[in-house]
C-alpha cells in the first residue's frame, strides 16, 4: 500500500528551479491581496468570467460540451440543463460556487471530499455522486487512431475508502507542522488523489476543484480571478505529460513528484501574470481618459508630444488629448515647450513640491 508520509518527501523538490518559483508566487501572492483590497469594484467581472471558463474548460477536458450560449445561461443560473452533459456541467457551476463561497469552512476530509463529489452529481438520478468505486478502475489513454491502452492501474475497490483516509491525515498533519510549503504539498496530494482514482466517474474535475480549494485555503486566490482550469486546458498534453511521469512507481512509493508540481507551478505563476495584465487593462478603462493622459505624462521620462500621446491611446480621440493638455496646463500641472508640430509637453514636479 502506497505511503502517503509528506514530512520528508516535500524536502526532495527545492530544486532551484521549483525556489523560484514559490519565491516568486510568494511575492504575487501578496500584490494580488494588495489590488484586491484597492480595487475591489473592477474584479467582479472578472470572477463571472472565471467561473464560466472554469466551468466550461473543465468538463470540456473530460469531453463534457454544450453550446457557449447554453453554458454562459447555466453557469448564472438562466436556464435548466436539458442533457447529462448540461447537468454534468451544472453540477460543477455549484461545487465551483461552494468553493468560492466556503473554503474557510472546508476541512480537508474524506467525508467533505464526498460531499462534493455528491453535489457534482446531484442533478444525476442514478446515485452516482458521493460514493467511492465499488469496482477497480483503470487510467486510459487514447492515441490518434483511436487505440487504447490502459497507463495507470489505481488503488482497488476495496483499498479506497482507507486510502483517502490515510491521503488527508496526511496532508493534514503536514499542513499542521508548519515547515512544508503549500505550494508543494498540494500538487503532491494532487498526484496522490489521481493515483488512488477514488470515483467511478469525475475523478479529473475532482481534482481540479480540490486544487483551486486547497489553495484558497492557503491564501492563493488567483483562481477566484484567472481560470486554472482554462490554462491547464491550453496545455492539456503537457498536463497528462506530467501527470503519467509522477506517477511512475507510485505503488511502490517510487514515483518523483517534481514533474506535476513544476507543471502546476507553471500554471499557477501564469495565472498570477495575466491576473495582473488583466487588472492593469480593467483599471485603466475605469480611470478617466484625462486621468489616464496625466498619468501618463507624469511617469514619462523627459518630454512627450501630443502625438506620442496619440500613438498610446489609441481609444482616446485627439480632441479629447488636446482638451485634457489644456486643462493640466491651466492647472499648472504640465510644462508646455515650443510651438506647432514640435509643442512637448513635461510634468510640472516645481508644482508637486
């Protein structure tokens, strides 16, 4: 039976590689609280979109689809699903809200573990959802002409309750030492849950909303904004690469878990990055157009024509730059030099002593 001690392990995968990365999600980590306090306002598109991505990418990856106009209306609750994708689908909407609304509140349990798979499946009659296999399953890929062939055997039937028991004792008795970092303890548990393949059906989307839960739970909230699932969607064949390289050996305690916890760093890092586009672009259109210009002037290095001004705002009309060039000179915030074609224009620091 496959140990799920994590004390020691998690010490093997401070590569200098994987240091940069937790050094650098550390950092994002705390610029995402700071704008999320700032501007609060701006982000709420943002999650609609997020859930709806999430959402879509995620069942899409198992080949769960509908139409993008059915799935926008269920994910806001518009309309009722009418086929077992459609409330496959629905049933992810509301684990996927239940984590955004009440992660604090989700121990890290066999039984919640259940719950959600349970409401996964609650729009299913056939009883499905919140129960462990009743027989062995396998793990099978399928190439480009269609064969198959089975790349990992899971835990049996009869050894799964205990092993998902054993599986959060474990992670949370590390959790509770206090010495490991979150960022690596929950790919590895990740990797684990996948390996023992606890559910008949929706083991992979399981794990994705335990992923996006386990690091809420650790103050990693970028997935509130930026959708994990999309991005691992976009590199779906570098995701099973690097699940299949985990978890060779795992039976025997064998298996290096650095592959999917590099992966899922990658991923994690590139949320956070376009997390932060996303807000700079959002913020920016909040601002006001003469706001927006006296920003710019303000952060310019040296002189700036209108022209120049032109060139950045592409949305703004040239009307409105002159308009708010005027208002900053009579404010005395700007410094207007030369005449015509070649009139520059600089920020007035004299005034901001």
């Amino acid at each position: 039976m496959h140990d799920f001690e994590y004390k020691e392990k998690w010490k093997k995968l401070l590569t200098p590689e994987i240091v940069n990365y937790l050094t650098m999600i550390h950092e994002f980590r705390g610029e995402q609280h700071l704008i999320a306090e700032q501007h609060a306002d701006i982000l709420t598109d943002l999650i609609q979109i997020a859930k709806i991505q999430s959402t879509e990418s995620s069942n899409r990856i198992e080949g769960i689809c509908t139409s993008d106009e059915q799935l926008r209306k269920l994910v806001l609750d518009k309309t009722r699903p009418r086929s077992r994708n459609e409330r496959e689908i629905t049933g992810y909407r509301d684990v996927l809200n239940t984590i955004h609304e009440n992660y604090k509140h989700i121990p890290v349990k066999s039984t919640f573990i259940l719950q959600l798979h349970r409401d996964l499946y609650k729009f299913e009659g056939n009883g499905m959802g919140g129960s462990y296999k009743n027989v062995d399953n396998v793990i099978e890929e399928q190439d480009e002409d269609g064969n198959k062939r089975v790349r990992f055997y899971p835990v049996a039937a009869w050894e799964t309750p205990e092993s998902v028991e054993r599986l959060c004792k474990s992670f949370g008795e590390v959790v509770d030492e206090g010495t490991a970092d979150w960022l690596l303890i929950i790919p590895m548990f990740i990797i684990d849950f996948l390996c023992i393949h606890p559910f008949k059906d929706g083991n992979g989307r399981m794990s994705r909303l335990l992923t996006l839960l386990l690091l809420y739970k650790a103050g990693y909230i970028v997935g509130k904004y930026i959708s994990l699932e999309k991005l691992i969607e976009q590199s779906k064949d570098s995701y099973y690469a690097a699940l299949a390289e985990s978890s060779i050996g795992w039976h025997e305690g064998e298996n290096d878990y650095e592959p999917f916890v590099k992966y899922m760093l990658g991923v994690i890092t590139a949320a956070y990055k376009e997390f932060f586009d996303r807000t700079k672009t959002i913020a920016q259109y909040k601002i006001s157009k003469s706001d927006r210009i006296a920003e710019e002037i303000k952060n310019h290095i040296g002189f700036v024509t209108k022209k120049e001004l032109a060139q950045m705002f592409t949305d703004i009309s040239q009307t409105t730059i002159q308009r708010a060039l005027n208002d900053l000179l009579k404010e005395d915030k700007i410094l207007k030099i030369g005449g015509g074609r070649y009139t520059r224009y600089k920020w007035n620091w004299e005034d901001e002593r």
